[in-house]
C-alpha cells in the first residue's frame, strides 16, 4: 500500500513524496539518513540494543520518497514483548528510529509515515505500539507514557521518554517488565527462534482486540 501526499488541489498533479514499503534498494539510503540525521552515536541507543541483528516486523518497514525518487524519510517497527502480564507475555511493537531529511522538515513527511505505519499495524492485528522519544512531538500520534509507568528498556533510558499507543483499548493494561525483542533474526544469526509475537495466541484474557483507537 502506499500513500501519495500533496500540498494542496491547486498542485495536485505534483505529490511531494510518496510513503511505500522498504525494499532492499533503500537500505544503504536509509543507512546514510540516519547518520546523517541522528549521529553516529545512534548505535549505542537502548533501542538500537533490541533492533540490533533482527529484522523489522512483517510488513512494518517504510521509506519516504521525493518525486525524485530520493529517499526522505524512513520509519519502521519491530515485534517485542512489552513485560508481562501475570505469567504471559505481552507482544507489542517498537517504532523507530523515525527520521526525516533536514531539507523536508516540517512539510509533513514525519507525520505521514507515523500515521501510515500506525495505520498498519492496525489493520495487521498488533495490539500496542512503544517508543521512546519527545513525547511533545509523539503525542500528536496519541502516544503517551500513561501505560508504561510498569515498564522498561533494558538499558539506560529516560522513564518520561518510554511511551506507548494503545491500539486496542487497555492492552497494555497489566503489562510489567522489561521490553525484549522478539523480532526474526537477520538470516546470518538465525538460531531457529521465530515464535516471536506468535505466542500471542496465550496472552491474558482482556487482551482481546475490542476496539480501534487511532488518533491523528
Ligand atoms: C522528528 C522528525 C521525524 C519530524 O519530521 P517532520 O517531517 O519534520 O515532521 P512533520 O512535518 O510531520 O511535523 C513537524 C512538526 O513537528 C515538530 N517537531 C519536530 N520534532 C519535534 C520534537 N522533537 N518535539 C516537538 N515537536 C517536534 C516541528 O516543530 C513541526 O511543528 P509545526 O507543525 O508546529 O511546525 C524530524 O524532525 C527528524 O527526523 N528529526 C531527527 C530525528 C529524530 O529526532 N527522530 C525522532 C526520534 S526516533
């Protein structure tokens, strides 16, 4: 699925950048953005810990392009467990890292890809979407730390920053622990444990998808 975007009707002929699935043709554009975007020092991220040698959830990985063809924006989501609850797991999705090209700040690049991917993960099933980021621009998404005050990274990280968009209502109510992730591995560290947000199948009662709330 992608999602053309415009500034207007007048230049409706001219979309100023498309949202479409990564392929593998992005990977080193993507790489150089985030560099470029982030630092170096991006790699020693508590994040970066949990998307290290794992690939991004099924379905969940997207590049910004220019009419151009250069890519501008990359986001992309990745399977975890969000702590537990009782003695079950809790699948969840981590976002990031979300960036943007400095030469298309501020057009609304950074906002179509959190709400396309939000929007996914959605329609695909996942029940609660974590982040860690400046919950000033994330709660425009919806994102807050009201349903992680029982959770942490496992790492250094800054508990306001740790936030969460529950996508069923009250999913992660109940929810303790440690994120971890439960992502495939790259094909060079396959170890034969792909149950990953599979064990769904068990989690607690109340986890069932009642609703969707997305908010823009
Ligand atoms: C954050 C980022 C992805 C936003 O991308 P974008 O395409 O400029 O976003 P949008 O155009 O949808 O929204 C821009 C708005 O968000 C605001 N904004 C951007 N970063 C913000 C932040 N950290 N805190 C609060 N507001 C922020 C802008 O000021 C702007 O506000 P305005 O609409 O009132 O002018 C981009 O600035 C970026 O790549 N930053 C560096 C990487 C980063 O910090 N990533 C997030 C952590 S994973």
């Amino acid at each position: 699925m992608s999602a053309f975007l415009h500034i207007s009707a007048l230049e409706a002929a001219a979309p100023l950048f498309s949202i479409v699935p990564e392929t593998k043709r992005d990977v080193a554009e993507r790489e150089a953005l985030l560099d470029a975007v982030m630092g170096l020092g991006r790699t020693r991220k508590t994040s970066e810990a949990i998307r290290r040698g794992r690939r991004p959830a099924e379905g969940l990985a997207f590049s910004a392009g220019a009419a151009d063809g250069r890519l501008i924006g990359t986001v992309r989501l990745w399977n975890i467990t969000a702590g537990r609850c009782g003695a079950t797991e809790t699948p969840a999705l981590l976002l990031g890292p979300l960036a943007v090209d400095p030469s298309m700040h501020k057009a609304g690049v950074g906002g179509a890809l959190m709400r396309h991917a939000i929007g996914e993960a959605a329609r695909l099933g996942h029940g609660a979407i974590l982040l860690v980021g400046d919950p000033e621009y994330y709660g425009r998404f919806g994102f807050s730390s009201a349903a992680t005050a029982n959770l942490s990274m496992p790492g250094p990280f800054e508990p306001h920053r740790l936030l969460a968009l529950e996508i069923a209502l009250g999913y992660l109510a109940g929810a303790t622990g440690t994120l971890a992730p439960t992502s495939r591995r790259q094909p060079s560290v396959i170890t034969g444990d792909t149950a990953g947000h599979h064990r769904f199948a068990a989690a607690c009662q109340h986890r069932e998808i009642p609703s969707i709330v997305i908010q823009n």
